[in-house]
C-alpha cells in the first residue's frame, strides 16, 4: 500500500465508477483495476462492490475511504511544510544581538518577519558581540546582530545600521549649552565606559574616536549595561557615549547630545554562517533583515 494506490481508492469511491477514476488519473481501467485489487489483497478484506452498474464501498470501504482522506491531506499539508522549509518560509532561527539592538531592531526585526515569513519563528538572546561570533561558528547560535565587526572568518557579515553616537551627561551638565559637541570637547571629563574584555568592539571603537582627537578618555567607572551606564551618569560618576538608540531608556538627571563628525557612529552587523552551512531559514531571515533596513 502506498500513496499513489491510496489515491486510486479515493479517486473510484468519490467518482463512483471505474472509467471516469482512470481517465481522471490518466491510466487504464485495467490497470485501476488491478491497483484497488492489489490493494485490497494487501489489507486482506474487501473494500468496493463492483457490479456491471454501479461502485459501492463496503463499510469497511467506507471506513477506510475516510481515513484515506485524512492520510492524503496529512501527506499533502506534509510537502508544504517541507516546500516552505526548504524556502524558507518556515524553521527556527536562534538570534543573537547585542543590547541596544532590543531598542529598536528587534522590534522592527520581528514585525517584518511576521508580515514576511510568518512561519519563521524567533529565539532571541541577549549576547555581546564577540560572545556571539563564538556561538555562531559553533552552531549554537544562527544570526547575530553584531557591532563593529564587519568580517570574521567562516562567517558572511553584511551591514545592517549605521547609528550615530550621542553623549549622555547628568542634568547640570555643562555641555547642555552645547547643541552639538565634538570628541574633542570630552579631554577633560571622567568617562563611563565599556569593560574592554566584554564590550571590547564598542570599547575599542570609541577609544580609537577619543585618540583621533588627541587624547586617551580618563575612566571612572566601567558597566556593561547601558541601564547601569546611564545609571552612573545620573549619579555624576562621569559622561558616557552611547548609541543613539540608548536614549529611548529615560532616567532621571540624564540628558542627550548630539556628537558632530563623520566617525561618530556605530556600525551594526548582521551575522550568519556560509551558504553551506546556513539553512534556508537562517538566509531568508536574511534577506528579510536586509530589506527591512535598507542597508548597502
């Protein structure tokens, strides 16, 4: 018994008459006919009652016609699934991202996807970028949302954002006066600042900003989160730059300005393994995360 005789069955007891069920299946009666036998001997009872003017199903026929229906239908919602998968269309993709992407990526992330690929489903986790790289590559993870990394070997990386940087200073903070401030304005303030062995992507980068302008930022305090950043700042400890995203997170005796110049930005990543080795999941997400953010 297989799907091709479940098929003929079904054909007969819905057409009712052994020519019009061979015609529709493009075979011979003959050969119809010697199918539903074939069938019949291989579940040893009998399933039609053929006479010279009608097709009639046993009641066990008609038992089995129904579950013939429900196994065809499974078989069939089955190649869909499967069609869906290998377009993907559908799986799991397991993200990373780095914590000021929850701000505003994810969020627009997910909503195209939804609109997109509704049946590609998210796990999310909260990963610092070089953790990520690590994951990836060890197919503990499928994409990342990374910052400041724009190839690593083993992974295809495109970028995704380009998000200015923004000084985050307590409330009677001189620089308010200052609609726009510059790297170099920062020479003589303490710094909040990324650990460089957790954060060390965004910690390096800004460093390289503060040393282009001619000096190394004198560190008060180190943080990983930018809750507990901004947390420092309010409580005077020093001044932080973070990306412009972070600024949605509102605390009190914490103001926002904006940074001038072309290198006061961050770079934000999208991150998967190589053709061969990404589901067709893992690359229509993408896809969808590419278009979504416009980025070249």
């Amino acid at each position: 018994m297989n799907l091709k005789h479940l098929k003929a069955f079904v054909e007969v007891a819905d057409t009712q008459h052994f020519g019009r069920a061979a015609l529709n299946l493009k075979m011979t009666q003959s050969g119809l006919s010697q199918m539903i036998k074939a069938l019949e001997k291989s579940l040893g009872t009998q399933l039609i009652v053929r006479t010279t003017r009608s097709v009639e199903l046993t009641d066990i026929g008609q038992n089995f016609y129904e579950n013939c229906q429900d196994l065809i239908q499974a078989h069939r919602l089955a190649d869909e699934r499967m069609a869906n998968v290998l377009q993907g269309e559908q799986g799991t993709v397991r993200l990373g991202f780095v914590a000021s992407a929850a701000l505003g990526i994810i969020p627009k992330l997910s909503v195209a996807v939804t609109k997109q690929a509704p049946g590609i489903s998210l796990v999310l986790d909260e990963v610092t970028t070089s953790k990520q790289i690590s994951l990836i590559k060890e197919g503990n993870l499928d994409v990342g949302l990374l910052r400041e990394v724009d190839q690593s070997p083993g992974l295809k990386i495109f970028p995704l954002v380009k998000e200015p940087l923004v000084l985050a200073v307590p409330g009677d903070h001189r620089l308010l006066e200052q609609k726009a401030v510059s790297i170099s304005d920062l020479k003589k303030e303490a710094f909040v600042a990324y650990p460089s062995k957790q954060v060390s992507y965004l910690h390096n980068h800004i460093l390289k900003l503060c040393d282009d302008a001619g000096f190394v930022p004198r560190v008060a305090q180190e943080a990983v989160q930018f809750a507990t950043i901004l947390g420092l700042v309010s409580s005077n400890v020093g001044i932080a730059i973070v990306p412009q995203s972070v600024a949605s997170i509102q605390l009190k005796n914490v103001c926002f300005i904006d940074i001038s110049g072309p290198e006061a930005f961050s770079n934000i990543f999208i991150a998967r393994r190589r053709d061969a080795m990404a589901s067709p999941a893992q690359k229509r997400f993408t896809e969808i995360a590419l278009s979504t953010f416009k980025i070249s």
